[in-house]
C-alpha cells in the first residue's frame, strides 16, 4: 500500500513552492518592462523640455542637438539595463526551473522506490511477475 497521506503532503509541497518561485521570476520581468518604459518616458520628457527651451534659445539648433543626443544617450542607457533585468530574469526562470526538476525528480525516485518496496513486500522471493504493482 501506499501512504496516501505521504503522496498527498509531497503534491501540497509542489502545489505551494512552484507558483511562488514562477511569481517571483514574472516579478522580476515586470520591473524590467517598468525600469524600461521608466526609463523611456523620462527620455521623452527630456527631449520635449529640451525643445521648449531651444525654440526661446539664439543655438536652437545646438541645443536640440545636445538634448537629442542626451535622450539618445538615457533610451541607449536604459535598453541596455532592461536587457540585463530580462537575462538575469531568464537565468533566474531557468534556475527555479532547473531546481524544480531536480526536486521532482528526487520525489519521482522516491515514488518508484515506494513502489519497489511495496512490489517485493507483496510478491516476496521470485513469486512476483516483475510488474510494478497497480495502484487501482
């Protein structure tokens, strides 16, 4: 036989640890999005601010110039952030994963060896047909 409750209290564990480690690693994504469009948006304030205040200057032109080139600098800047928030969200997605599959795998051999036990408990010396047990 199988204990139940044991089978149970491992699907509890993997319902309760996988949902919150997959939140966490969608978390990390959003800010990355957030930081970008952030990141985006004060580049576009700054280039409008900077036409305000060029289109009252004698170097209109010098200072669209400048200030395009200061928001091409803060979009580069913040891409290049953003990236680095995504890879470090993949690596960590892929992490969690990769701890996920280690675990379920450990719970999967201990599963099998339960059946093991309970095979050669139930047909003892030679007497099994080499067929796990069913669990109907």
């Amino acid at each position: 036989m199988v204990d139940e409750n044991a089978v149970f209290e491992i699907i509890d564990q993997m319902r309760l640890h996988i949902p919150d480690q997959l939140r966490q690693a969608e978390r990390i994504t959003r800010d990355a999005d957030r930081m970008i469009a952030r990141a985006k948006e004060e580049a576009e304030r700054i280039k409008a601010q900077a036409r305000q205040e060029a289109e009252g200057a004698l170097s209109q032109q010098e200072q669209v110039i400048a200030a395009q080139a200061r928001a091409d600098q803060i979009i580069a800047e913040a891409q290049r952030e953003g990236q680095a928030l995504r890879q470090d969200a993949t690596r960590y997605a892929a992490e969690v994963l990769t701890e996920m599959e280690r675990t379920l795998s450990e719970q999967l051999r201990l599963v099998r060896n339960g059946l093991k036990r309970l095979s050669s408990e139930n047909n003892p010396a030679g007497e099994g047909d080499g067929q796990s047990p069913s669990l109907s």
